[in-house]
C-alpha cells in the first residue's frame, strides 16, 4: 500500500464551500492511469489534479488533471487551485508580493501568477497556453434552443452568435439576452446527444452580458459577488461527466477570446487588455467569481487570461495500491 496526501480546496472564491471545488493530490508518482482516474472518482469533484516533479528544469511541477470521465490535457480551475495550495502550503517558496509559477500540463507550460498580501496567496492568474481558436460551424439556434430548453428569442443574435472555441479544450459559447435566460437553461440530454455529442464543440457555456440585464437586483446572490460582474454564466459539461460546473477556468478562457472577437469594434478599442468580471455558479448553490482578460492587438488576441481567488478546505491522507 502507498500513503498519498492530498489538500482539497474551492477555487475562484475566497468563502469557503463555495467556487468550485477540487482535490489536489500528492506522492501518486508510478502509479497507472486507471489508479489515478479510480482516485478521482472517490473524490468525485468536477476535477482532481495530481502533482508531480517537473519534466523540465524550467518548470515549477508536471500535473495530471482528471475528471471522473477521463484525463484532460488542460483545465483552468485545477491548474489555478494547484497553484494556490502549491505556495500556501510553503511547497514552492514565495517572497514578496507576487510568484509565478509553470506548471507542465498536457497542452505545454502554462505560467500562473500568484499574488500575495503578508505572505499569504491571495490572487493567481493563469495565462492559457494555447493560442484561440474559433469555429463558427454550429447547430442553428433553433436546434441549441430545443437542445437547452429554451426559445430562440432567449439568444442574443446580431454580432453575438454561438461559436465554438478553444483555448486548449474547446466550449460551445452561447450568448443569451438576459440572466432569466441563463437561469432557465437546461440541457435536454438526449437532444444533446443527437446535436452535439461528438461535435468539435460539444460543451455549452451560456452567458450573458449583465448590462443587457440593468445588473436588476437577484436576492439569491451575494451583493459581494454580483456587484460588479459583467457577465452571468452557466457551464454544462455532460461529455464528461460533469452536468454543470460551478466555476470552469477553461471555458471563460474561451469566453474572454469570444467577447474579444465579437464585441463590435466601435465598443472596444482594438489594441490592449480587456478585462470582464463572470459570476457563475449561482444556479448551484456554489457563487464564483472569474476575472478574465483577452490582450487584444489589431484582428487578433495575443493573449488570455483567467484569475480568481482560492481558499484551502481540508487536508489528510489516503491509502491506495502501488
């Protein structure tokens, strides 16, 4: 038997029980892949990460990512959460007020900067290391609409149309014209699988802009939370296992790079970082916040980003077969 130690922690939140939790486990050095996706199911959260010495010199640690379905090649919550706990737990040494750390994950290095106040990580912010990536060739809006349980005339339209994008692991965006809207969704799952399982882009983030709402009072949300969020937004993950996500770094990655690429020109300028402020996870009981950001410079996004904050939950041990 081997011993394995793990912290277990909520990400893109400072409260406790809230944000989107995750297992962050250490010492499964040699152990088999179908070990460590066994482990994962025991925990059953959206995603564990698994950390390892780094491949590379120039990198921090090597992760593994899981969900209760399979391996990803990147995430963002995990890859945020891991950080966190890597410099709260005194793993990699952090002076100052800032530490940036690279963790080597199945799409390459990706550097997460996390910030400090009196030592203590406070703030980490991801950069993804994948390039944007968009496809528009999509199921129509009446087939997504039967397909989330909604009417056409809950998308937004106009310059704001669904579209697949990727920035390691691709999300189907799908811009909706209200917070009822986005409250109402509900995936049909056998209309999902006759339209998107299998797609390029089979998993739905649906959002929507918060001024499109008036920001209306919603007396189910913290005021903390909501106040000054741009964007409301809710991720269903069927294809992998994951019915809807609290807090999904990697698919408001996309969303910062969709809102970057479709925003009007006359509403954004065409060069420098743009920032937006994403509640999601209200639906479930478990408010999170995101910060994202897309550089933009001309026609293209130079870079995207996705930060929030962690809070430590549990630590203990396991024992497993070697």
């Amino acid at each position: 038997m081997r011993t394995l130690r793990f912290v277990t922690c909520d990400v893109f939140t400072s409260t406790p029980f809230a944000g989107n939790q995750l297992a962050v486990v250490f010492g499964a050095e040699a152990l088999r892949t179908d070990t460590l996706l066994a482990i994962t199911r025991e925990f059953n959260y959206s995603e564990t990460v698994f950390v390892f010495a780094p491949e590379d010199e120039s990198h921090t640690r090597k992760i593994r990512i899981f969900t209760p379905a399979r391996e990803l090649p990147f995430a963002g919550h995990p890859t945020l959460g891991c950080a966190h706990t890597l410099v709260a737990t005194g793993q990699v040494p952090a002076h100052g007020d800032e530490v940036t750390l690279v963790l080597g994950e199945g799409v390459g290095p990706v550097p997460v900067r996390v910030r400090l106040q009196g030592g203590v990580p406070v703030h980490a912010q991801l950069t993804a290391a994948q390039p944007p990536e968009h496809r528009r060739d999509v199921p129509s809006i009446e087939i997504l609409a039967k397909t989330l349980g909604l009417a056409p005339s809950d998308f937004a339209g106009g310059s704001m149309m669904p579209e697949g994008v990727s920035c390691g692991i691709p999300f189907l965006i799908v811009p909706l014209v209200s917070v009822d809207a986005v409250r109402r969704a509900r995936v049909d799952m056998d209309a999902w699988r006759r339209n998107l399982e299998g797609a390029w882009a089979s998993e739905p983030l649906v959002f929507t802009l918060t001024s499109r709402d008036a920001n209306r009072a919603d007396p189910t949300v913290p005021a903390d939370l909501i106040h000054g969020c741009d964007v409301r937004a809710r991720v269903f993950v069927p294809g992998l296992s994951v019915p809807e996500d609290p807090a999904t770094g990697s698919a408001n990655a996309c969303l910062a790079a969709y809102l970057a690429a479709r925003i009007p020109d006359d509403k954004l300028p065409r060069d420098g970082v743009l920032r937006w402020e994403v509640a999601q996870g209200i639906e479930m009981g478990r408010p999170s916040r995101l910060s994202i950001e897309a550089v933009r410079r001309g026609e293209s996004i130079a870079a995207v980003r996705v930060g929030g904050a962690s809070v430590i939950v549990s630590e203990g041990t396991m024992r497993v077969s070697a």
